[in-house]
C-alpha cells in the first residue's frame, strides 16, 4: 500500500514538471499586390451587331419582252451604269418608228395649214380694204347698198376663215404635242429594254436565266447589295442612351466591328440612333457606318461591335485578376496597413483597358488589393504582400516566375 501511495505521488510529480505545448503560428501567405489607380480610360460598350448592305436593290425589267442578253457573272462586282441585262427591242423601235413617222405627218400638216393662214390673211386683208372704198362710195351715193353690203360680208366670211385657220393650226400642234410625248414614251420603252445596274455593288443568284421571256415589273431578275461602305446595326441597353446621346452632342463616335473568326478590327462612325426604345427588350438600335475597303464585312454577318465613346478622367481601375466572383457577386481581398485582408465587394464597370477593369465602387485610390493567389486567403488572414507587375503582351515567363516565387515563399 506505501509503495502504490509512493508510485502516485512521483507521477504527479512528473506530470506538473511537464512543459506545455507552444501555440504554432500560421504563416503569412505570399501573394502578388497592386495599388487601385486613378486614371482617364476610354468608355466602352460592347455589343453583338448585324452586318447589313448599305443599299440593296432588286432589279426587274419594266417591259416584257425575250430576254436576250446577261452581261454579267452570278456574285461579280458591278459599276453603276453597267449593263445588266437586253431584252428584245425590236417590237419596241418598231413602235418609235410609227411614233416618228406621225409626229413627221402632223408637222407637214401644220406647215400646209400655215400656208393657208398667210394666203387668207392676205386676203382678208384685201376684202377689208375693198369694203372701205365701197363703203365709203356708197355713202357717197356713187354706189348702190346692196354692194356695200356684199363687200363687207365677204370681209367678215375673210376674217372666220383665217380664225378657221388659227384654230386648225392650233389644233395640228396640240397633236404636235401628243406625237412627241408617244415618240418619247416609245424611245423610253426602247431605252428599258437595256438594264443597267442603278448602284456599285455585288451581284446575287440569276433568277430569270437568259431566253425566257419577262413580264414589266413581275419577279426579281438579280439582286445588287452595295458592300462599300457598309452598316453594322446593333442595339444596346437603354441605360446607355443618354450615354451615348452626350457624346454624339460632342462629336463623332468611334465604332469598332470584328468577325467572331478573326481579329482584325473594321473602324467606322455611329450614323443612327433609332427614335425609339424597343419597349419589350429594353434597348435601343444603333447603325454603324464602315468604308469596309477590303470587304471583309459581308451582309447577314454577326460581328463583335465595340462602341468607344470620349475618355473617362478619374477612373477607379484594378487588375482583372484581383476581381473574383463569389456567391454575393464580385469582391476584390484588400490589404490593410497590418498585412492582414479584407474581403471587399466590388462593383465592377462595363470598360476595360487590357489587363484593367474599371470598379465604379467598392474601392478608392492608393489601396492595396490582391492580385493573384487569393485561393489561399480568407477574411482577416495575413499575408506576405509582392509587389505585382503585369507581364508584357505575348511574355507569360514572367509570370510563371511570379507563380513560382510564391510557391517558395
């Protein structure tokens, strides 16, 4: 019983004497830090456009005939005034013959009925002066009445005829007239019967092939899209309106157009705003124009469109890795003077500027926020901060070095 009594007292003896455990610290975690800039970055909104023809144009033949001539290839470019298409012009010059050939009778007649007006003006003339002298004799007494009556109604039968005349002059040159508005009808008929390309553009499918016989204004013969210039619609959210409207009143907007395949950019001038809000989506279409010269846009395209309106002094920018997403939305870590972080929701803008996102909130100027490796971090967790430094386009080496830095940190 000692010896138990004995054994007891050294254990505890023993276990008081023991150290106690040191508390381990977790370590600070590397991580890659940028200072939130103020600086002047274009505004920018971008939107998915539809490339559209600057002036298409279906053309038909406005008169009927056989269809004797297709002077161009399916898909060609043509010029302005290029001849299209001939139809059969025969019956057509036979029809500006007969109209010559009226309008030629009508002049002679009115040439003869000139004729007639001076031989009865002369005449008239002669039996007024006739019934003077008879007249004036037979107040006199020297001459009977009744001849003084005869001489003035063959003065008065002169003056009807020549009036007779005048009238039938006039009414040979209203003919006149109606001859020369046939003969130019018919010459214009004729001149329908060569097509030409109203407009500079690009040729579709042929519908009507070459010996079938059209009807004026019946189907589509070819249809001529101009390429060059060309518009690019789009519509972008009603928010952005007044936006827009206060760089307009400014000054020409600059427009940029992709292909969703290439990176070439097309540059071009905002031409239209529609006068209307599209009520059931929102947004508002605009329309772009572009010289297109190499004709990489194509009507019907989708093209990636980019709307650069004037530079936006004070700008708030970051970079586009120190934005993550979370559950809440976007957040950025910021460093606080005691190396520890805080997680900080963020309202992130519309623009960016390369590697830069603009934050309209949530940040101000000369803070210090986590760039890359935030995998590792939670709110209040301290940390070992980097000074970051953006890689130079086309060069990741250095920020593979980055990455590696902080791994054996």
């Amino acid at each position: 019983m000692v010896l138990v009594l004995i054994f007891m007292l050294l254990a505890a003896g023993c276990s008081d004497n023991k150290a106690a455990p040191v508390a381990r610290q977790t370590p600070a975690a590397p991580v890659f830090v940028s200072k939130v800039l103020l600086k002047s970055v274009p505004v920018e909104i971008q939107a998915i456009g539809n490339v559209e023809a600057y002036s298409t144009v279906a053309v038909k033949s406005q008169v009927g005939g056989e269809l004797t001539t297709v002077d161009f290839k399916e898909g060609a470019e043509v010029r302005k005034g290029d001849r299209l298409f001939v139809i059969d012009p025969r019956p057509f010059e036979s029809q500006v013959a007969q109209a010559e050939a009226a309008l030629a009778r009508d002049r002679a007649q009115v040439q003869a009925a000139e004729a007639n007006l001076a031989r009865d003006l002369a005449q008239e003339q002669y039996v007024q002066s006739q019934a003077k002298r008879v007249s004036e004799l037979s107040r006199q007494g020297v001459l009977a009445k009744d001849a003084a009556e005869q001489t003035d109604a063959q003065a008065k039968a002169s003056a009807e005829a020549v009036r007779a005349d005048r009238a039938a002059i006039e009414s040979i040159r209203a003919n006149i007239a109606a001859d020369q508005a046939a003969l130019d009808r018919a010459k214009l008929q004729l001149e329908f019967c060569t097509i030409r390309s109203p407009i500079d553009g690009r040729t579709g499918s042929l519908m009507v092939q070459q010996g079938n016989v059209v009807k004026a204004n019946d189907v589509d013969l070819v249809t001529i899209n101009q390429v060059r210039p060309i518009y690019v619609t789009f519509s972008v959210p009603e928010t952005d309106l007044p936006l827009i409207k206060t760089h307009m009143a400014r000054g020409g907007i600059s427009v940029e157009a992709s292909l969703q395949s290439e990176g070439a950019m097309e540059k071009g001038k905002l031409s239209f705003v529609e006068n209307t809000v599209d009520s059931s989506t929102g947004t508002i279409r605009l329309k772009a124009l572009f010289e297109n010269p190499a004709t990489r846009l194509w009507p019907g395209q989708f093209v990636r469109v980019l709307v650069r309106l004037n530079a936006s002094a004070n700008s708030v920018i970051v970079p586009t890795t120190a934005v993550q997403t979370g559950q809440d939305g976007k957040f950025v870590f910021v460093v606080k003077p005691d190396n520890t972080v805080e997680l900080r929701p963020v309202k992130p803008g519309q623009r960016q500027e390369g590697d830069l996102t603009v934050i309209e909130n949530g940040v101000k100027p000369d803070e210090t926020v986590v760039v890359t490796g935030q995998l590792a971090l939670a709110p209040g967790a301290k940390v070992a901060p980097h000074p970051y430094v953006a890689p130079s386009p086309g060069n990741s080496e250095q920020s593979t070095t980055s990455k590696s830095a902080m791994q054996y940190e």
